[in-house]
C-alpha cells in the first residue's frame, strides 16, 4: 500500500506552537507529513518581512525532531511559490498525497464558490480529483455537501496564530507559550519582527545550557580534552554543539548537524582551529562559558552538472571548487549573474567562499580574507595562467557565479565542498543559499572578528 503523505503547506511565518501541534495530530493519521513554508507571496507580503533563512532556520527548529515529520525548504531555497497542483505533480510519484486545509477553504464547496475553486490555480482540476485533509473546529460543522469528492476530516481545536506572534514581537511583549521555547529563544536572539533588518549577531551565552559533543575520532589531543568536559546529552535533549578538533572537524559536525539549528561551538584541538575557540581560554572557567558571540553565517548553495548531463545540488559552509582532474590545464567560462566575464579561464581550478571560508583554502590562493559577517562573497583562481593579472574578485551577497568546462572531453574537471569531492562534473552553478546557514558561537574576549585582525595585521592566526 502506498504510503500517505499529508502535505501542511504555508507560510509558518513565524512557526508557532500552533503548527506544531497541528503537525503532530496529522502525524498520528499519516505515515509522513511534509511541512512546506511558502516562498514570497504576491498576497502576502509579511512572507518578504525577514529574511527566508531566518524563516528555514525557524521551521526546522521548530518541527524537525518529530516523528514522521519532514521540513521541505524548496521554495525558500528558490525564493519560489510553489501551487498546489505543482506540489501533486512533484510528490504524485512518492506515495498517496493529501492536502491539508482549513475547513474555511471548502465553504461554499458544493456551489463550486469555495475558495480553493476560486483562488487556487487549477482549483476546480484538484477538488474533483485531489485528495484533502480537512481541518475542522469543534462547534463549527460543515455541510456534507460543501466537502470535496476526496476528503478526511480531522478536527482539531488548536488556537494560535502568526499574526500575534509577529505583532507581540513588534511590540516587545512576551511570546511564551506561543512557540517552542527554542524557537523563542532564536527569535529573541537576533531581533526578529523587531527591526527591519535582523542582526546577524548576537551576544548572550551558553552557560547552564545542555550540550551534545562530537569529537574528532582520529585526534587524540581532542580526546584529551573532552575529558575535561562535563557529561553531554543526545543531541534532542542539546541547546548546542560542542565540536572538539580542527576545523576540518568543525566542517564535519556542521555538515552532518546543521539541519538541527543548533549552535556549533568549537574547541580546537588542531592546528590554525579559526572556526574554533582556544582550549586555554575555556577551559580555566566554567563550562559552557557565560559570555559568548553567536553569529549565523551563511552557506553556499551549489547545482553540479555532472558529466552525463543529471545534475545534483549541495550545500556547503566554507567553500567549493573546481580543479582539473588530469595534467592538462583546466579551461573555464566565468559567468557572474549570467554576464560572462571571462571567456577563457586557464588555471589550475576556481573556487567560491564564503566570508567565513575566505580564511581557508581561499586565502592560501591570494585572496584576502574577508570579516564574518561582510555582506559577500569570493571568487578566486588557482595558478591563474590567463588572464594574466587576474587572480580573484569580491562578489555581492546576491550574486550567482556558473563555471563550466569550454573542453570537457580532454580536460575534464573534478569537484569538491568543503574538501569533499564531488566527482566529475562540467559544471557548477553557485550563490549564497537563502535557506542554509550555521549558526557559531565564540567566547565574547576572542571572536572570529579578532582572529581576522590579527591575521590582517600580523599575517598569522593567534
């Protein structure tokens, strides 16, 4: 029998307890529940009133750790507005699909004025041959003949609304008991419906807060200090991460977790550690520390085209490149928001940072390393042969970069994230997701923006 999907689109803008609990009783009448935020809407404006990384962080938070529920940020990554008709044609092949709606859009349904007759696109199609969840209230029956031919009523009686989340926040009142409690906890933290650019730090702490541990296997030194440690928790019972190792353990950790919106705090147990915090000045105090920065930095979101034609999509936190997969050069067309602005890159690759990744790999090509929170992005060449005086350029937080072999037979390219390879591919699509971001968190007397000073000023990490 085919599974039965239950898909809870809108625009969770915040996501409330509400939602949640909504999501929770489908759960116990479905085998999934995909919860759906909505990309901009021309009806609702709000959906543009923060950030939709702000709006992906908080759906995950706030249903990703139940039961047969699954966050799906499609049209916050495309910045799209996926229809309903759209959503059956993308899920039809994965199971029996069920939209939920309110009883309020089958009103009417029997003289075919309903609102999903009148305002959905391709409504009158999908009553006749869709099936629908229907969420009713106690005391509030409808009429047998307004439902659609398909239908299965669940009543729910669950107050709550987005709107008073939103206003009670614009207002500086209390949001309790209106979401979850780590959601009120991320919405306080970087001012969100308070301000009309959200803050992309914030300063508070981590101390009498749970904490899950992930410790670099291979590194002993990062053994070592774990047992320094108070005991840690699952990560469902975690307010953070702590992550023991190099960076290249903090890569890992936030790789595997950052779908859990939790914050990442980092204890180096390996060489230049510039996502991490130094063990001597956590240690000698209470742990977790009091006094720490967080700081939600972006993810790049990346659209391989692999070399037989299918393409895949990654995320990554520090990086992605290109490089040339046998002797011969690589031979690269760079295309910025879809100018090209080199025909002929020859070069040993090509690679695109984040801000927090331009102190890696980026900076061992030349590039200047950039402060966390700058609003861009870096692209830059590897053993650049032509042009000749080309060797990097700084790209805007909007911007997309396409890179793609001019001559895939004889010089084909390989392609990796985060140091991870991707196999062989002819090209990559890249720009800054707008649903993927980490969360760090460091101690407040050495954040990452003092780590870039001194790498400005005196040429090494401290």
């Amino acid at each position: 029998m085919a599974a039965r999907i239950a898909l809870f689109g809108g625009s969770f803008n915040p996501p409330g307890l509400h939602h949640r609990l909504i999501a929770e009783r489908l759960s116990s009448s479905f085998d999934q529940v995909r919860v759906i935020p909505c990309g901009p809407r021309p009806d609702k404006t709000s959906t543009n009133q923060i950030p939709p990384v702000y709006r992906a962080a908080l759906a995950d938070i706030t249903f990703a750790d139940l039961p047969g529920v699954e966050v799906d940020l499609f049209d916050l990554e495309q910045e799209s507005f996926t229809r309903n008709h759209q959503l059956q044609t993308r899920f039809e092949s994965e199971g029996q699909l069920w939209h939920v709606v309110g009883s309020d859009l089958v009103e009417h349904g029997a003289t075919g004025q309903s609102l999903i007759h009148r305002t959905w696109e391709k409504g009158p199609q999908l009553w006749d041959t869709a099936r629908f969840a229907v969420l009713t209230r106690p005391g509030h029956p409808l009429h047998p003949d307004d439902l659609p031919p398909h239908h299965e009523l669940i009543e729910i009686d669950i107050p709550g609304s987005s709107t008073e989340i939103r206003e009670r926040l614009g207002r500086s009142q209390s949001i309790q008991n209106l979401t979850t409690r780590r959601a009120q906890a991320y919405l306080e933290r970087y001012g969100l419906y308070r301000s009309p650019i959200p803050s992309g730090w914030a300063q508070s702490t981590l101390s009498q807060h749970p904490f899950h541990l992930v410790v670099d296997p291979r590194n002993p030194k990062a053994h070592d200090l774990a047992a320094k440690l108070p005991p840690s928790v699952p990560i469902d019972q975690a307010d953070f991460i702590t992550s023991i190792g190099g960076d290249g353990a903090m890569l890992r950790s936030i790789r595997e977790h950052w779908r859990q919106r939790l914050p990442f705090f980092g204890l180096n147990a390996g060489h230049l550690g510039f996502l991490m915090n130094a063990p001597d000045e956590v240690l000698d105090r209470p742990f977790p520390p009091e006094d720490v920065i967080f700081r939600q930095l972006p993810m790049l979101y990346l659209e391989f085209t692999r070399e037989d034609g299918s393409r895949v999509t990654a995320h990554g936190f520090n990086d992605a490149w290109l490089e040339r997969a046998t002797s011969q050069s690589a031979w690269l067309e760079v295309l910025v928001n879809g100018v090209v602005r080199i025909p002929k890159l020859v070069s040993d690759g090509a690679l695109v940072a984040t801000a927090a990744g331009s102190t890696a790999y980026a900076r061992s090509m030349g590039a200047a390393p950039l402060l966390a929170d700058t609003p861009a992005w870096i692209l830059v060449g590897s053993n650049v042969m032509e042009p000749a005086t080309w060797r990097s350029a700084l790209l805007s937080i909007d911007a997309t970069v396409e890179m793609r072999t001019l001559d895939p037979d004889r010089r084909p390219l390989e392609a990796f994230v985060d140091g991870q390879s991707q196999g062989l591919v002819h090209s990559v699509k890249a720009r800054i997701s707008r649903a993927a971001t980490a969360e760090l968190a460091f101690c407040a007397h050495h954040d990452m923006a003092e780590k870039i000073a001194h790498i400005q000023f005196h040429g090494t990490n401290p």
